[in-house]
C-alpha cells in the first residue's frame, strides 16, 4: 500500500524570482528574449521518496491523466492511494470509470479545495522550480525539457531528500 501525492506544473521560460545585480541607484534588469515556451509536467511523490513523473506539451486532459495512471501501475505490486487537488480533470466521469475499473490497484483521495500546502508534491515542484531557474535563462523548449529532466532525475536519485518532504507537518498525514 502506498500513499502518493499528485500535482500537475507548468515550467516556462522565464523565472519569477532571482537574483541579479546593479550600480547602487540602477534598476536591476536581466536581458531575456521575447519567445514564449514552456512545458507541463506531471509528477507523483511517495513517503519512501520515489519520484515518477512525465513531462507532456498539451493541456492537461483526461487523456493525458489517464496515461500517466496506466504508467503509474504498471509493475506495481500494492494498491496505490492517490491524493489529488481538486483539479477539473481528476473529477472527469471518464476518469471515475477508468478508476472503478480498477479499484483493487488504485484509490483517489481528494484534498480540499485550495489547500496546496497539504499536497505533497507541491514540495517537489518547489524544489524542481529552484534547480531549474538557477543559473542562466532558458533559451529554447529543449534546454528547458532537458533542465527538468535532468533536475527530476537528480530528485529520483535522492529519495531521503524527497521523503523529507513529508516531515513537514502540513503534509505529515501522508507519511
């Protein structure tokens, strides 16, 4: 039996925060160009500190869910619980079908309504968010996906780190 908290992210081009410098009574400016990219990304995080995830180019859709679950249980041995905010998607008749199907693998729990501190994952994305928006800007979608999936590797390779996640007390329900 695990219990796995799920979150769907945006990453763009640019970040929101940063560090830069200036002359003392210079405004500060990073130069960037104007092209606009970005990618998404689903992810799962478990109290033992395994990491799954897929990075996907659409919108997020019960298609695109549907495929990250098929995923998820494949080769997995014990019934997974899944803890998902309370996204459109996740309610979807297409995905309660999907998941009545297979209810002796999979159980869905939803958090409430804009609660994101309860989301395990949200912890991952913080984490995923600083590693790939330290250091220069992004030029192009594919320095950006190999970013991401270069800092999520390093994430998969450090489960203690990712099961410290849990030691917060707004998500220690989940441990």
């Amino acid at each position: 039996m695990k219990s796995i908290g799920v979150k769907e992210t945006g990453i763009r081009k640019h970040c929101q925060h940063g560090r830069s410098y200036a002359p003392k009574g210079k405004t500060p400016v990073q130069k960037l160009s104007g092209s606009r990219f970005g990618l998404n990304m689903i992810s799962t995080v478990t109290n033992q500190g395994k990491v799954r995830f897929m990075l996907y180019e659409e919108r997020m859709t019960v298609d695109v869910l549907i495929r990250f679950l098929e995923r998820l249980l494949r080769g997995t041995e014990h019934k997974i619980f899944l803890i998902l905010d309370n996204l459109k998607v996740h309610h979807a008749n297409k995905v309660k079908e999907w998941v009545e199907a297979r209810q002796q693998q999979l159980e869905l729990f939803f958090l409430p309504t804009c609660s994101p501190d309860l989301n395990p994952d949200e912890y991952l994305n913080g984490d995923l968010k600083a590693q790939v928006h330290s250091g220069k800007a992004t030029r192009n979608k594919k320095e950006l996906k190999q970013r991401v999936n270069k800092a999520m590797r390093l994430l998969q390779k450090r489960p203690q780190r990712v099961s410290k996640y849990f030691r917060h007390p707004a998500i220690a329900y989940a441990a």
